[in-house]
C-alpha cells in the first residue's frame, strides 16, 4: 500500500483546531481512533486506517493520503485543519500566548496565521484582536479571511490587505511582541501538486476549503542563470521584509522560515541579517537550538555560517539553531525555520 506516486505528499497531516474544539478534544480524539483505528509510532508506517501522533508538535497527526480526512465532518467544520507539520514548526516555535500581540507578515491562506491563534485563545472564547495578518494580494486575502473564519477566530485576527512594508509602520503597532515572517519563496520544497479535491464543495457550503496552498505560482524548468537571478530577487525582498518587522520597537520575537530549498532565501538571510548594522543596533540575535525544537536533528547549513564567522563554535551554533525539513525525506514539504529574539 506504499504511495510511490512522485507527486503525491507521503503523509496526509492535519492538526485538532482547539478554537473549534473547545474542551471537546477528548471526544475529537476517540472520534478519530474510530476512523483511524491503527496508532503508528513512525510517519513511516503510515498504511489507510492509521494515524500517527507527532512527536513535534502537540496535537499534529499524520494519516495516509488515501484517507479522505477532507470529507469528515471534523474537517468540515473547522475542527481539524490540515497542515503540513513542516509548516506548523513556526507558530509552534513562536509559542504565543494570550499576553502576545503578534503580526503575521505574509498571511495568507492563513495556515500559520490560524496556528498561532490556537496557541493564544487555545479553547477561550476569541473576543479581541491579538493578531495581525498581512496579505498584499487581494484574491489571496479573500482565502485568507476563510481560513479565518472556517478557524473561528475572525474576532481574534485583524486582516490588512496590501505590502506589509508600507501599511505596517512600527508607531502604529507599538504593542507588536512577535513577527511570524513567511514570506514568497522559490517554493523549491514543494513537491508535486497539492490535493484540493473538494475546495469548490466546501466553499459552496461554507465549510473548509482548508488546505494547504502554500505555492504562488506553478514551478517551471528555468535556466541556472534564471534561477540564480530570480533568487537574488527573492533574497532581497525577504531581507528588507525581515528587517523591516524587526525595527517595531517592542517586537522580542520573530520566525522567518520558507519552503525554499536554497540556502540562498534561508541560511544566507540570517547571515546577511546579524551582519546588518541596523539589526545588530536593534539588539536581535538567533535563539539557540535549546529553543527551537531541539530534537529534531536535521539542522541548517554549517558551511554557509561558516564562510562568513570563521569561528567554528558560532558558526556551529547558528547551524543548530536553523532548522531544515528535507522535502519528502522528513514526510512532507521541504523547509527551513530560524527564530530571532532580543531582551
Ligand atoms: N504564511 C502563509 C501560510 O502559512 O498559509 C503562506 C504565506 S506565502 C509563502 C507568502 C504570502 O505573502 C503570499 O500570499 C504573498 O501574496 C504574500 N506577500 C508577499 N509579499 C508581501 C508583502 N510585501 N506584504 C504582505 N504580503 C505579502
């Protein structure tokens, strides 16, 4: 029952939405050992009919992509929402609580965005705004105030349609604690095409249309040559985007993570981030692996921090302190997360 199909996610992961739940997790628990009778203890032995309990992230599970999670009735209603658990690391990371008041960057659909609602009403009534959600692109704002409100926490989450880096400026947040920063990518993790086999039903009737769709544009087959050029645009852009959230004065938080391969969008940013005058005046610096999901073992780039500190302990603590997520390989999309904090 392997899936062998190269555009096929190995796993199908989806997380209990306790906004949704209430204190009902426990029934939503015993409702879905009756769908998925069998526990795995590895994502690896994933076959229909059994789920697997993350180890990673609380209340993440993992099931065979032939198993329909998206006709349950769990699914429909908010209940569970699927994500891929790669993506779930940096609201995980973040650890928002109800003290927090955070912006996400680059929002939509809204994966992270709701994720890091869970952590801060987790199953409390959501009364006030704790989150602020950027998105430039309209039609994509519009999935995103779906995703909000299929989440139940539209009261919770203020959506800002257009360039973060020109509405967002640090006077109008002066309370902001913490940045999720996902910004465009080159996409280069993403595997093969997402299954959005009843988005149409579920918008038609109001229910989910929740599934991951992380990928702007479709990848094509481009030169070297584009491709070196298109990243150093990208890398640009997630540079000022970064820096820009980490001038807000009372910001002490901030993951910055793609599903981008390249270390040119991800190691290489932190690099050019700590070497940055203005950020070293801010006071960030990169949170030790201690605090970034420490047991998962595959970690950045150690030549790229390398090349630049000289220093082999620095170089090998900022290693550690990135995380990589190998497409496919680690069950899923590929990945890479850093957090950045400051006193
Ligand atoms: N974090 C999202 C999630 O988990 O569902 C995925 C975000 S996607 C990788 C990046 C998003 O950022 C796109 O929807 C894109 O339109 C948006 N974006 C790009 N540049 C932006 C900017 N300057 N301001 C606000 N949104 C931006």
């Amino acid at each position: 029952l392997k899936d062998d199909r190269n555009d096929m996610t190995p796993v199908r992961w989806f997380r209990l939405n306790p906004i949704r739940c209430g204190a009902k997790s426990e029934d939503i628990l015993q409702e879905l050992s009756k769908k998925f009778p069998t526990r795995v203890n590895s994502w690896t032995n994933i076959a229909p009919g059994c789920i697997y309990h993350d180890e990673y992230i609380p209340g993440l599970f993992g099931v065979h992509p032939a198993d329909k999670i998206t006709s349950h009735e769990l699914y429909k209603t908010g209940k569970v929402i699927i994500q891929d658990r790669a993506s779930c690391f940096p609201a995980h990371i973040l650890n928002a609580s109800s003290e927090d008041l955070i912006i996400d960057a680059c929002a939509a659909p809204g994966n992270k965005t709701t994720h890091v609602a869970a952590h801060i009403f987790q199953d409390q009534a959501v009364e006030s705004v704790r989150i602020h959600a950027f998105e430039k692109d309209p039609e994509r704002a519009k999935t995103l105030r779906t995703m909000i409100n299929t989440a139940g926490c539209t009261k919770g989450i203020e959506v800002h349609v257009g360039d973060f880096t020109q509405l967002a400026k640090p006077g109008k947040f002066p309370d902001v604690t913490g940045f999720i920063l996902d910004p465009s990518c080159s996409g280069s993790g993403i595997f093969g095409r997402k299954m959005i086999d009843d988005r149409n039903k579920s918008k038609a009737d109001g229910a989910s249309p929740v599934e991951e769709e992380e990928k702007e544009e479709e990848r094509e087959d481009i030169s070297d040559k584009d491709l070196k050029n298109r990243l150093e645009k990208l890398a640009s852009f997630q540079f000022e985007i970064v820096k820009h959230a980490m001038s807000f004065p009372s910001a002490k938080k901030l993951v910055y993570s793609t599903c981008s391969v390249h270390a040119e969008e991800n190691e290489r940013i932190v690099v050019d981030l700590l070497l940055d005058s203005k950020v070293k005046e801010w006071g960030w610096r990169v949170r030790k692996r201690a605090g970034v999901i420490p047991t998962w073992s595959r970690r950045g780039f150690y030549k790229e921090f390398e090349e630049v500190f000289r220093d082999e302990d620095t170089a090998k603590e900022l290693a550690e302190a990135c995380i990589r997520v190998a497409p496919k390989e680690d069950g899923g999309i590929g990945f890479f997360a850093v957090c950045f904090e400051r006193d």
